[in-house]
C-alpha cells in the first residue's frame, strides 16, 4: 500500500495535467482498502476514486483523498457454453481483452485497446465499435466507503446506459470497486457492422474474422486516429456522440446528406460527434496550450503545458460552435474534477 501527503498527479492522468492533492493512498488488496476505509477521518474527505486517469480532466489541486485500485488477478470460472472472468479492479482493461482472446472467450475483442482500468470499465460503460462494457458485465463487486461493508451488484443494478451507470450517478462517490466479472462467450458472434469494420476488412480479403483478427484490426484503426497520450497527453474521446429525435435528425440530413448516423430505436438516432466538430472547421485548431486533434476531431490535446482551465476553454467553443450550427448539445465523456 502507498500512503502519500501533497501528491502530483502529474502521472496518474492521461491528459498530462499538472495538479496535486492533498493525499494519495494505493491498494493492492480489499482487506487494505476496507482498513483505509476504517480509518479515514473527516478531514480525509472529499474521495476521489481514480484509476487509470484515462476519463478524467483535472481543473485543480483537488483538496481531498485521492483511492487508487491496485487490485490485480483475473479468475476463471468455466459454464459450459462461456466463461465467468473475475478480474481485480486495477487491472488495465486491454491486458483483459488480450487474454480473453487469447483463450478463446469472446464478446470484449470490438473494446480493444480503450486506455483504463477494469474498475472504469464498469463506471462509465466503455464502449467502442458497437458494443459496450454492459453487454459482458455480470457482476460488480465494491466497498461501501462509508462502511466499508461489500457489496455486489448485478449489471441491472446498475442501470448502464450509453457512458452511464449509478456509479456516475446517484451512487457516485459511494462505493470504490473492488472487482469486476464478465460473462464471455466461448463461440464466436462477430460484430462487424458499426463503423468501417467490414469494410476494412474485406480491403485485405479477411471473410471469415476470428476474434483476433477483429482485435488487430480495431487496434490499427485506433492507433492510426487517435494519439499517445505520451506524445500528446489526451483523454480519448472527448465527447459523447449525441442521440437525437427523428424529427431533428431528418431535418439535418436533408441539409446534410453525407452526416453519417447509426438509428438507435425507431424513435432516435446517434451521430457523430467528431463529425459535427469537424463541420465546424475545428480539426487541427488550437485555442492556447490545447487543441483539437488533426485526424479525429472526438479528441482534445495537450499542446504541452496546459492546465485544466485550458482544455475547459477549448471544449466550451467546440460546444457553442456545434449547438449554433446544428443547434445539437454535445456532453463531454471525461470527467471534470
């Protein structure tokens, strides 16, 4: 365990932001997490848990305790037709993906190499190339930072919704995850049919895609649109893409017949909201230290040097500039501290 007073946390966010906070304590064990619990004083509040700081914009020095999962093990139990995989809350997801598929369980390959830690994954329902984080969650296992008694929610429990769940809800800052399990399947179902999965791969004659090769592939498109955030310190996708009525989205698409979407129900329909950002001239635009990056107009960068207010900044022209040219809302995904 590591317990540490006025702590820079400079290396815990992917945005390369520069703030500090008055205690950071790192768990390696539930049994630790439940004596840290036991023992927070009302000066150690406010909490904030963190992980990988992948989803998480820093604004300032956040005057509070800092709780880092270091929870670690993924553990399998065999159903017959799929597999139950327990994976300790400070796992990197994509090192849970890659032994997934390297064992042949399958449902998590389309949410290759999202940056972040297991616990994140069942937070903000992570999701990428149509599928989401609920839809191999059977369990969440978590403290109650109050009591430190355990708890164990199913994946209705928890209400998951697109980049939603209770834990960003009304349950935020109530309880640290602990583990989480995923319910993978052992014959595979390929999802091929949400951005340019198939298309990419019948350009090098794949027909019949295993998991891995589905993996590969999402892992170069990714890499190739979306920077290191040790190059360029980033937080991922930055917005939400917006669902819209089908009364709004067929007014755009008559003024916009090339605005890619995907229909949602019969009622509503999401579109993309680095299109939208790029229509308004803003890939590769900067306003300070931050900028929007060259090849996906979704992501937000650190030029080098900023500081939260910065990214705010930037992001807030984005969303006005959107709203009066489309006159649609867009949300940010990162979380602002």
């Amino acid at each position: 365990m590591v317990d540490i007073q006025d702590y820079n946390l400079l290396n815990n966010n992917t945005f390369g932001i520069e703030e500090t906070c008055r205690r950071y304590i790192s768990f390696d064990t539930v049994d630790e997490l439940r004596n840290v619990l036991l023992s927070l004083l009302p000066s150690d509040h406010p909490i904030l848990i963190l992980g990988g700081g992948s989803n998480l914009l820093l604004t300032r020095r956040f005057e509070g305790t800092v709780l880092h999962s270091a929870i670690c093990g993924m553990d399998v139990t065999d159903c017959g037709d799929d597999v139950l995989l327990r994976c300790g809350s400070g796992e990197r997801w994509d090192d849970v993906v890659e032994y997934a598929v390297s064992n042949g369980w399958h449902g998590a390959e389309n949410l290759s190499i999202i940056p972040g830690d297991v616990g994140a994954s069942a937070v903000q329902n992570i999701g990428a190339y149509g599928a989401e984080a609920k839809d191999i969650i059977e369990c969440v296992e978590a403290l109650d930072i109050e009591t430190a008694e355990s708890r164990k929610f199913t994946a209705e429990d928890c209400d998951y919704a697109y980049r939603y769940s209770r834990f960003k809800g009304e349950w935020k800052g109530r309880y640290v995850i602990t583990h989480v399990t995923y319910r993978l399947q052992k014959a595979y179902s390929p999802r091929l049919d949400y951005g340019n999965i198939q298309s990419e791969l019948d350009k090098r004659g794949i027909a019949n895609p295993t998991a891995r090769d589905v993996r590969n592939l999402i892992i170069e498109i990714r890499n190739a649109k979306l920077p290191d955030p040790k190059v360029e310190g980033n937080a991922g996708s930055f917005f939400m893409n917006p669902v819209v009525d089908k009364q709004i989205f067929d007014r755009l698409v008559q003024e916009y017949p090339e605005m890619p979407y995907y229909p949602v129900d019969a009622n509503n329909v999401k579109i993309p909201a680095g299109w939208l950002i790029d229509r308004c001239g803003w890939k590769g635009r900067s306003l300070g230290r931050a900028g929007i990056h060259s090849k996906q107009a979704l992501v937000i960068v650190n030029k080098g040097g900023a500081r939260g207010s910065d990214i705010v900044a930037l992001s807030e022209a984005v969303r006005q500039d959107v709203k009066g040219k489309f006159g649609i809302d867009i949300y940010p995904e990162v979380n602002f501290v």
